[in-house]
C-alpha cells in the first residue's frame, strides 16, 4: 500500500494522480495532490484562452479524476524551502513517494535593450490577466495603447492577439473577470503587429488557431506577400509537412485580400528580429532587424532595421521551468534532470522522487501530451514500488495534519467546489455565465464559505 504526493494540479498532475489510482499491479494506492493555488486545473483554467471553450472543457475530464475516492485535494499548499513551503525532505517523510507536476511557470527572455520598459510584458502575465489568475498584477494593460507588437508567432501569440482583436462583447459570455473586461470595452488599440524572426513556413501555431484570426468580425488579418515571399517555400508549399503547408496555404489567401476596412488590424509580420524596445518612461516602437533565410535552415541579419509602434509589446518566445528549492536544478534547459521521470540527484536516482509534464520534459506538446508522459513515470514508479513500499511515512492523517499546519490552511474539494459555486453565483450578479473571481481573499472566502 502506497501513499503517494503529486505536486501540482494541471493536466499533467491530474493524469498522474488518475493512472496511479486506475493501475491493478500495486494494490492500494491513494494520492493527495497538492498545489499552491487554492484551485485545481493549472493552465487548463489559467492559461486556455477564454473563448476556446470546447479546450476549457476538459475541466470536466480533470473532475472526474479528482472526485476518484482514492485521490484528495490540497490547495494552498506551497512546496519548496522556507518558511512558508513544504520542503522535498519533508514531503518524503509524510509519504512513500512524492511527483512534481510543476509545469514552467515563467517566460523567456528577449535580452535586449528597453525590455523592461514600462507597457513591456510576458504573454503569460498578459493571459495571467485576463485569465483571473491570483497573482496577476492589477491594472488595463491595454488602456491608452493604439499599437500593440506581439513577439512570437506559436498558439499564446495567436491567443493574445485574438484577444486585443475581439471586442469586449464577443467575451462577455466568457469567464473573464470583470475588470478585465471592462479595461478591453475601453481599449483603443486599433492595430496588433504579431512578428516572427523567421518566415511562415517555421511559424509555430496551427492553423486552426491561425483560421480563428481570420474570423474575427471586428478586425481583419493582413499579410505583406513581399515580406512572406522571402520564405522558400511561399511559392511552392507542397513539399512542406502538412501543418506548416496549410498554415502557409492560409496565410497566401489572406495577402491576395484587399483590405476589409474593419475597426481593428491584425498584422502577421515575419524575418523582423526584435533587436530593442525605443521609449523615454514607456515603450513607444519596438525597433526589428530584418532577417533573411540563411539556406541552412536559420537566418541572417541585413542590418537594414525598422521601427514598429508599440504603447504595448508583449513577448511571446516560450516558457521555462524555474527552480523549486530543495531540488536539483539544470540551469540550460530549464528541468529537473531525471531519468524515466525518475529525480537525478548527482546523476543517480533519487528514492521515491519522481517528475511528469514540463518540469520533466520542458514545454513542448500539447494538453494530451502530458498522458503519455505521465504513464512512463508512473510505470517507473510502480517499477519501483516494492522499494517504495519499505520507506515508513507517517501515517495518512499525520500526513494531512502537517498540510494543515504548513503555513496556510489547505483548501480541500469542498472549499474548491465553494468557488465554482462563489463564481457562478458572481456571473449571475453580472448576467453572465460563471465569471472567475481574481484575487487570492476572493478565492479563499469563497472556499472557507463553501468548505
């Protein structure tokens, strides 16, 4: 009988925690997991665009595996060294084994000049906006901008472009939180410049969230032929792989359009390299280098350069793990090194600690990329279990009495189904459906009301 701790929430710690109750070869497997948030569902509720509701609704999938008898909820549970966290150590004296499901919970940098600069963000804190996450830092972000730049042409670009080009209406059956909404009904920005550093044919999103640029009723997508044409493969797209042949097969269509005269442009701008952002106090253009195919699959600066006017620019060039104290670390590639999903300390496997997800293999795939990942490190554990099942925890409620005493009250199922309730209720108030409450005294209200 093992008592295993998944840390972490989202797709990847829900699919672990499901496959290790679900497995017959080890009898008699609880799982509590835990996450610092007093919510459950990772970027499934913090990181889907708001109108990918068909997305969103794998929440319902993620329940079903959270309300399994054998798994327990724990939010607002901090993990890591310090006076507010659950160290490794300590979790490996409360339980047989311990998974981290962490994710990659910062973006990468541009490193050039004026990054900084007032009206400069992370797409991640720009959708941590929107998205009501608790710790998303207050304020329009797009009031007093007309020319937003979006750096990165992969699915988060495309989805915040798509948000500045909707109107607010189009989002007002949506979750979004109230402010948000009402900081996009007054937004001004009339032009989205959405800039990759190498051409159409090597874009990153797919072309079903391409297309959805495309049919928005209140902007349209504009393409420079002269600019894409310098990708090799504009003329002739056949020889592409599927995705990146029909993304290019898209973006021909949309440069042969004369333009629709609607309120709101989007511009898809490709071989410009972000080289600074230009501003005294806050951003006002972003100056890009133009770049050309280098034939060997990257690019080439022609030091020829271009100002693009920007009162908001938001990066968009991936995510990257970050440290959690008391674990190991590699620094390049932004994971946990691991073997098998198995924690490397020195190079050797740590007993009873385990990774799934983006803290294991970076951030790559998709939602359903996190099954089969989870599958191989629980395979490794249960491979491990006769080993496991010699270690001597403290028992399960000594276990869940020191969460309790962790530095904050958990918030259990009951309290997690509290703020569904706390938010339906706020949509109704609102004439909307559900709307997310966006604050950390919000949410735990809520829970300690309904748990």
């Amino acid at each position: 009988m093992l008592r295993i701790a998944v840390v972490g929430s989202g797709p990847s710690g829900v699919y672990t925690a499901q496959a290790l109750v679900q497995q017959q070869d080890v009898p008699g497997v609880t799982v509590d997991v835990l996450d610092r948030l007093p919510c459950p569902y990772g970027l499934v509720r913090y990181g889907v665009a708001p109108d990918h509701e068909k997305i969103k609704s794998l929440q319902n999938n993620l329940r079903a595996a959270m309300e399994h008898p054998d798994i327990r909820f724990f939010g607002n549970v901090p993990v890591g060294d310090g006076p507010r966290g659950l160290a490794p150590r300590r979790l490996l004296e409360l339980y047989h084994a311990v998974v981290y499901c962490v994710g990659a919970a910062t973006d990468r940098r541009l490193g050039i000049p004026g990054e900084d600069l007032p009206g400069s963000f992370s797409a991640t804190e720009f959708v941590s906006w929107y998205s009501a996450h608790p710790d998303a830092a207050p304020g329009g972000f797009v009031l007093g901008a007309r020319s937003a730049v979006v750096i990165g042409v992969g699915n988060v670009a495309v989805d915040v472009a798509r948000v500045l080009g909707r109107g607010a209406g189009e989002l007002h059956h949506t979750d979004v939180p109230d402010a948000a909404l009402g900081a996009l009904a007054e937004s001004r920005v009339t032009d989205i410049h959405m800039v990759g550093r190498r051409g159409p044919s090597q874009a990153k999103f797919t072309t079903k969230e391409l297309r959805e640029l495309g049919a928005l009723p209140g902007a349209e997508t504009l393409v420079r032929a002269g600019e894409a044409a310098l990708d090799p493969a504009w003329a002739d797209p056949g020889g592409l792989p599927a995705a990146g042949r029909r993304n290019v097969e898209v973006l021909r269509d949309w440069a042969g359009r004369p333009p629709a005269g609607r309120p709101r442009r989007i511009h898809l701008r490709f071989f410009l390299r972000p080289v600074a952002l230009l501003g005294d106090g806050a951003v006002r253009a972003v100056r890009f280098e133009r770049t050309v195919p280098d034939g060997r699959g990257g690019i080439a600066g022609t030091g020829e350069f271009e100002d693009v006017e920007a009162q908001l620019v938001l990066r968009s060039v991936g995510y990257r793990g970050v440290p959690i104290a008391g674990l190991p670390f590699d620094g390049g590639l932004g994971t946990v090194p691991h073997a098998e999903g198995r924690v490397l300390r020195d190079g050797v496997p740590s007993p009873g600690e385990y990774l799934a997800g983006w803290i294991k293999r970076g951030p790559t795939g998709v939602i359903g990329t996190n099954r089969s990942c989870a599958k191989e490190t629980v395979a490794s554990l249960l491979a491990d279990a006769g080993a496991l099942a010699e270690r001597t925890p403290v028992t399960a409620e000594e276990a869940r009495a020191a969460l309790r005493a962790a530095g904050r009250r958990p918030v259990e199922w009951p309290g997690w189904l509290g703020i569904e309730a706390a938010e339906a209720a706020l949509g109704r108030r609102l004439g909307r459906g559900p709307v997310k409450i966006p604050d950390w005294a919000g949410l735990l209200s809520a829970a300690r009301s309904g748990g």
